[in-house]
C-alpha cells in the first residue's frame, strides 16, 4: 500500500515537474520538493535516492525558472518509477 502511494505521488511530482516548465503550480511543486527530498534522506543510500535528491534540487531549479534540458531525464525517472509502483 505504501509503495503505490509513493507512485502516486511520484507520478504527481513528475507532472508538477513538466507544468513548471511552463511556469505553473508553483506553489504546490514545493509539496513535492519536499516529498522528494525527505524520501531521499529517508531511504539513503541506493541510486534511486540520491535521484530523488538529486530531482528535488532540479525541481527547485524550475521553480526559479531555470529548466534545463536534462531535466527531462529526471521527469523520465520519476515517471518510470511511478509506472513501477503502481504495476508491480
């Protein structure tokens, strides 16, 4: 039950992600900033968390609208761990 919450709201920071490339939901991305970095403190020590640390700071990034191009690689990672969650 945990994990699929964790999709769910991996799927929502990755849709938060692609919104504020266009300078939307501000506000709200900084619930998931927070998400992502207290779940990469959380279970650190694995790739995937220093990712999730890694993506927060990026997301914050975006928040000040600096997105950069590879920031799509981190919406692409939180989008594939979001399809894992919910599948598996």
């Amino acid at each position: 039950m945990l994990i699929k919450l964790f999709g769910i709201l991996d799927l929502g920071a990755a849709v938060m992600f692609i919104l504020l490339k266009y300078s939307l939901g501000v506000s709200l991305a900084y619930f998931f900033i927070f998400y992502l970095l207290i779940k990469g403190l959380l279970f650190f020590g694995d790739f995937n968390s220093i990712l999730d640390i890694l993506t927060s700071i990026f997301m914050y990034l975006a928040t000040q609208d600096l997105f950069f191009f590879f920031s799509w690689l981190f919406i692409l990672h939180l989008l594939q761990k979001a399809f894992f969650s919910l599948v598996g």
